[in-house]
C-alpha cells in the first residue's frame, strides 16, 4: 500500500521536502535556516518545518478536516506570500512533494505496481495545490486589508481631532451664551 | 497510463523559476518591488527645512534626478563625517566579519535577504569606503572588497538604508560594539546629501519645526484636544482632573509623543497619564509649543534632531519648571539619553529630578534632567502612593512588548513590568530572547511605518509576531502593551496579520483602568469607553 510506505518513510520524504524548499532561498540565508533550531531566533524555520509536517501527515490522514489542512498550509504560506517571491515561487512548493516522493519511493512504487494509488495521491497534491492558492490569495488581500485600514484610521483620526476640537468649541460657546441668556 | 510515459514530468514544468538567483553581494542591482520600500518626500518639505535637491521624484523612477556632482557630495560628506565622529571611521574599519550579528536583523530573519545581515548592510557603504578611502583599497579595488560608486549603489543604499529600523539588536551581539545603526544614520545622511529620503522620516520633522508636533497641530487645537479628553475622564470616573497648560513656575514640564493626543490608542494612554497627574496631585503642566515627546530629526540628520531637540528645553527654561517628565515614547529616549547632553547639554538651568511625592531622585536622570514616566510611575506604586484596583484589568491577558529604544538605549526594562504587574493580574512574558535588550522591533520605527511599505514590515515583523502568537497560543494573551507611539501604531497591522485577535495598548491605558480616584463614581467604563470587564472579541481596534 502507497500509504504505508508514505507513513513509513516519512521522516525522509518530509526531510526532503523541507530541504527543496529552503533551496528557494538565497545560499546564505538557506544556511542559516538549515542550522537554527531556537523556534524563536529561527521562526521561519521552525514555522514552515510545522506547517509542511502538518501538511504531509493531514494529506495521508482520510477525512481531514479542509480547516485544519489550511491551517498548516497557512503557516508555510503566510510567510512566503510576504516574502521576495512571485505567486509561482511561493507556491511551487506545493508540487515539488511530487517529485519528492516519486525520488524516495520510485523504487518501490514500482516495484509494487502502485501506480494507480500514485495517480491518485498526485491527483490530492493537486488539489492541495488550488487550496494553496486561495490562502495565498487570502494572505495578500489581508496584506491590502491592512494597508487600506491604516490609512483610513489616519483619517478617522483626523476628523476626530476635528470633531473634538469642534465638540470643546461649542460648549464653550454655550457657556458663554447661558449666563447673558439668564440676565 | 504511469506518469513515466508521458514527455514532460511535472517538475520540469516548475523549473523555471524554481532556484533563487545566484546573486553576488557586490552586484548592486535593487528591484523595487511595489510594497518594500516607502515613498520619497514632498519637496515643499525638502524647502521648509532648507534641504538638498527638493524635486518630484520616486524610487520607483528610472531617474532619480540626482545633482550633477553627486558623487563628489558622496565623497565630501564622507570624508566630512570620518573626521567629524570617530566611531563612524571606527565602525568602518574594525569589523572583522565574524558573523555575530548576521542573524539577529528581524529584517533578514523575516525576508531571507542576505543584504538585511547587519554585516552586509554596513558591508554596502564599508565596500565604497574601502575602495576610496583606504589605500589597500585604492590600489586593489574589488579583490579588496572594495566597490565603485556608481548610481546603482546609491539606488541600493536608499533600499537597505531604508530597509533598516536603527533598533540596535545587531549591536547587542557584535563583540567589538559595532552599532550598525549608527551606520545606516550616516548612510541616511549622505542619501539626504543628494535629497534622497522618505516620507515619514521627514514631513514629521518639518511640521515639528514649524508648530512643536510632528502632526502640524497648532496650539489652540492642542488645548481643544486636552479639554476633550478632560471631558471623557470625567464622564468614565466622574472627575474633572486638572488640566495646566503653559503654567509658569509648574514643578514639571509634561512631554509626550502627538500620537498620544492624536490616536487611539495613545489618547487612551494619555488619559491615564492626566488621571493620575491629578491623583497625585502633581505641581506639572502641559506646552504647545513642546507638544511632540519624538524626534524624527534621528532619523535624518544630526543637525536636525538637535534643533527639535532644543524646543522642548528651551521651553523648559521659558516656563521655569524644575526638570521634564516624558511620556510614553520610544526614540525620543534614546535621543535624551545618548546625543542630547552632548548636543545641547548640560541643562543647568534645570534642578535634578526628585519625585515630589516619594522624594525618590532619579539618578539616570541627573544630567539630562528628563524622567521616563514608566520610571516616575512605578516609584509612586513602590512606595504605595496610588490606589489601585487590578481587577477591572481581569478580562486582559497582557504581554509587553519591549520598545528598542526604551530597552536598549536606556535600559529601561524592569519599571514598565512593575507598573503592569501592579496594575493587572494576568501578565505573561513572551519568549526570553525576544523581550528586554534583545525585543524584536516592531518593523515600522525610523520611519518606515507607512502603509505603501506594508510588504516589508510584515516581512520585519514576523520575529515579534511570532513570539507574540506563542504567547496568544499558550496562555490566551489578548493585549500587547508597551511604552512607544509609533509601536502602538506599528503593532496593530502587525498582530493582525501575525497574531489576530491581540489588541494594542498603552502601558497608563491600563493604569488608567485600574486608578482608584478620590470622588469617582462606580467605574463601569474603561478608557475606552467600552463596559469594564467585557471580554474582548467584539472590539474592532
Ligand atoms: S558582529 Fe560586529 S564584528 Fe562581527 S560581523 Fe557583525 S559588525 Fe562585524
Ligand atoms: S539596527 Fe536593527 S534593523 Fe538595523 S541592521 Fe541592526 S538589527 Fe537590523
């Protein structure tokens, strides 16, 4: 069964996986990443090594929530959508586990006549890979969201500063009219 | 049909763009990607404050429209700034390249861009200076490390000077001390040489010199916003506080960032400070003309952060006060605390800092005669001199996030805790190397807190955000104080993106929240304005 091998080898398929995608990064800085294992002084790391694990083992699980796949897909995903990447680049990731997995267990797929399940499981990366793109999609346009509520909080701010000048204007304004009212 | 018999394999498909580019550090080509860099200054700004070649222009523009002569200004104001400050000829020349401090930039760990590595940064100008200034250089040029000066390094500087906070983590780890922020203001100084610089570094600036604020706000609509928040004071407590401004002969002058009467939730935070000024009874006052506690000359050039520096202590001695109370900023600290006696020290005119209702002297403060009020705060709680009520805290779960200046520019790390920990009963500290001298910075200090620069702060911000999020996961944290105008402004696109559901606040929002007051009616109210004690979740800050 594919899906034995996938759980038995495991370790490596996600070793490599991970390693294909810290090769997207310039030499230096594909380095550091590789070496720190602090969560905190190397959370690029440590969050994209959470969410590919995350990915790998909810792709194998029959009847995965789609939440919780998105939710490991996010991790990975969320940095590279602000990162110095094209959409393609930051996704590619996605469908190098093909290729991953095809050069870890080729031999046995083979040798064990798997193709079909192969068919299949590629059949789910690819799937993956669309739900991937709606996550990046919703990274960016929060990305937009952002920029568009700072500026109109600046704005909001403004007319408030107004609105308040205004409010301490006015009642001054009254009490200096009440007493001339009363006489 | 196996995948072996088709022609193409998927992963050929993907191979186009599949490899970063093998990039040499030297090749100073610079993509400006819409989102990573801030946008240049108005020229009407550049003419205010008399600086270089004031013109429309953009980074994103092929021709920047430099001055004819601009390599000879490069040099000249380099040689200008060697003779002139000896750590700028020192930090040139004495790193070793030990790579202590490559990754401790929140810009390289956040982006994975080799030239955000503190060491390459610097490495950008070092490279330029090695190739004319030292004569190794001068005979062997590249195989020296050296680099000519063309447009495209000046185009590079702007992108990666620009690309820096000035927040100091990479000079808490360098052994020799070299302080790569130092190395970017000179770098920003020769950019502004050429009138090469950004928005929100120097429009604040300009309008700090023309009417005391970064915002531009004139002093009859200072005074409206003081009395507007008088009024919400007292309708939350039900006590009309005290509101001094421009008193002559007043104990104290009280200084602080526009941001805080500006926006929330600074004004939030500003009414704590107005609160509790009248709690204790404290002899202070307010000054238009000394209305902005920051200081964006730092980010531009020493003459200008002398000059913005100057008002407030001129008006200090105008006034006649006895020493300066700052409020809850972060850059103008580190202003105060490293150039300000040497620039426009000493203030004798003034008398050294003593609490007037703890008696307590403030010996960090003896020379520059300015107190930090998380300083001034804490003491009143040490000696017990407020009353306190933590409880309408209690639907907070609040961390704080360490502002790079207050921490590293004056070591100003305990007295906030103290303060928060009296004022509400669930506090949580994010990870041990991502607060006090090593915080992560917010992204958007030095000015590059814009929103067209979004792309690059969440890139910058993701080392706090991440922390941030550890402490949302493991204890529920839902508030993220700290002691900084442009962190409370910074902060929110920041959790929202890296940590949603966590709101920004101010460090005397909360004591504000907690401040018993003699003659206060039953607080059902919190200096927002939202019923004390609701859980959040429904707050659209
Ligand atoms: S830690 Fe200091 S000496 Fe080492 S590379 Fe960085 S700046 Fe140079
Ligand atoms: S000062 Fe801060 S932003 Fe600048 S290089 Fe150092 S760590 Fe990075």
């Amino acid at each position: 069964m594919l899906r034995d091998l996938l759980s038995r080898k495991r370790a490596r398929i996600v070793e490599k996986w991970f390693d294909v995608i810290l090769e997207t990064y310039p030499e230096d800085t594909s380095k550091f990443l590789k070496k720190g294992k602090d969560p905190f002084a190397n959370p690029v790391r440590h969050t994209i090594l959470q969410g590919v694990e995350g990915v790998y083992d909810a792709l194998l699980k029959e009847g995965q929530s789609p939440e919780a796949l998105n939710d490991f897909l996010d991790k990975v995903i969320r940095i590279r959508a602000v990162q110095d990447f094209s959409p393609s680049q930051a996704l590619a990731f996605v469908f190098s586990l093909k290729g991953v997995i095809r050069e870890v267990l080729g031999k046995e797929i083979r040798e064990n006549h798997l193709h079909d399940q192969l068919l299949l499981l590629e059949t789910r990366i690819d799937a993956l890979a669309l739900r991937a793109f709606d996550v990046y999609m919703g990274c960016r346009e929060e990305i937009y969201e952002l920029r568009v509520s700072e500026v109109k909080r600046m704005r909001e701010q403004a007319l408030r500063l107004l609105e308040r000048t205004d409010r301490v204007f006015q009642k001054r304004k009254e009490d200096e009219d009440a007493p001339s009212r009363d006489s | 049909m196996s995948s072996e018999e088709l022609d193409i394999k998927p992963e050929d498909l993907l191979k186009f763009d599949y490899d970063p580019p093998k990039q040499d550090w030297m090749d100073p080509s610079v993509a400006f990607r819409k989102g990573t860099y801030c946008y240049s200054c108005a020229p009407k700004h550049l003419e205010y404050l008399e600086m270089a070649n004031p013109r429309e222009w953009q980074p994103h523009d092929k021709d920047w429209k430099l001055p004819e002569n601009w390599k000879e200004i490069v040099f000249e104001g380099m040689r200008d700034r060697l003779s002139k400050y000896r750590s700028f000829q020192l930090f040139m020349d004495i790193c070793v390249r030990c790579g202590a401090c490559a990754d401790k930039c929140h810009f390289f760990i956040g982006s994975g861009d080799p030239k955000n590595m503190p060491v390459l940064r610097a490495e950008l100008l070092r490279s330029v200076y090695r190739n004319d200034f030292t004569a190794v250089g001068k005979i062997l040029g590249k195989l020296a490390g050296g680099r000519e000066l063309t447009e495209d390094v000046i185009k590079e500087w702007f992108y990666y000077f620009y690309q820096c906070t000035e927040c100091r983590r990479c000079s808490v780890f360098c052994p020799y001390g070299i302080d790569t922020a130092e190395i970017t203001m000179m770098a920003r100084e020769l950019l502004n040489l050429l009138g090469l610089n950004i928005t929100w570094a120097l429009e604040p600036a300009a309008n700090c010199q023309r009417t005391g604020n970064h915002l531009g706000i004139q002093p009859h609509t200072f005074k409206d916003s003081l009395e507007f928040f008088q009024d919400e004071i007292e309708d939350i407590t039900g006590v009309k506080v005290n509101l001094p401004i421009s008193k002559k002969g007043a104990d104290v002058l009280f200084v602080t960032p526009s941001g805080d009467y500006f926006a929330d939730p600074g004004t939030f935070t500003l009414m704590g400070y107005m609160m509790l000024f009248h709690e204790i009874g404290l002899d202070y006052t307010w000054s238009p003309y000394a209305s902005e506690g920051g200081n964006f000359g730092l980010f531009n050039s020493h003459e200008l952060m002398k000059q913005l520096n100057a008002k407030i202590y001129a008006e200090a001695k105008r006034l006649g006060v006895k020493w300066i109370l700052g409020g809850e900023c972060g850059h103008m600290w580190r202003v105060v605390n490293q150039y300000m006696d040497t620039m426009n020290g000493p203030a004798d005119f003034l008398e050294e800092p003593v609490s007037p209702i703890t008696g307590t002297k403030f010996e960090n403060a003896k020379s520059t005669k300015m107190v930090h009020i998380a300083e001034f705060t804490a003491d009143l709680m040490k000696h017990n001199k407020v009353k306190l009520d933590p409880s309408r805290n209690d639907s907070l779960r609040v961390t704080f996030h360490d502002s790079c200046n207050p921490s590293r520019a004056m070591g100003l790390l305990e007295e906030p805790r103290h303060v928060l920990k009296s004022v509400c009963n669930h506090f949580y500290e994010m990870p041990e190397n991502t607060i006090r001298e090593q915080t992560y910075c917010c992204a958007g200090g030095a000015g590059l807190g814009t929103d067209e620069n979004m792309e690059m702060r969440m890139r910058g911000g993701f080392p706090r955000g991440n922390a941030l999020r550890h402490v949302q996961e493991k204890h529920d944290v839902n508030r993220l104080a700290c002691v900084c105008a442009i962190d409370r402004a910074t902060l929110i696109p920041l959790a929202d993106y890296w940590a949603p559901g966590v709101v920004v606040t101010g460090v005397h929002e909360l004591v504000g929240n907690a401040l018993v007051m003699k003659g206060e009616k039953e607080r059902e109210l919190d200096m927002r304005g939202d019923p004390l004690n609701e859980m959040e979740g429904d707050e659209d800050v």
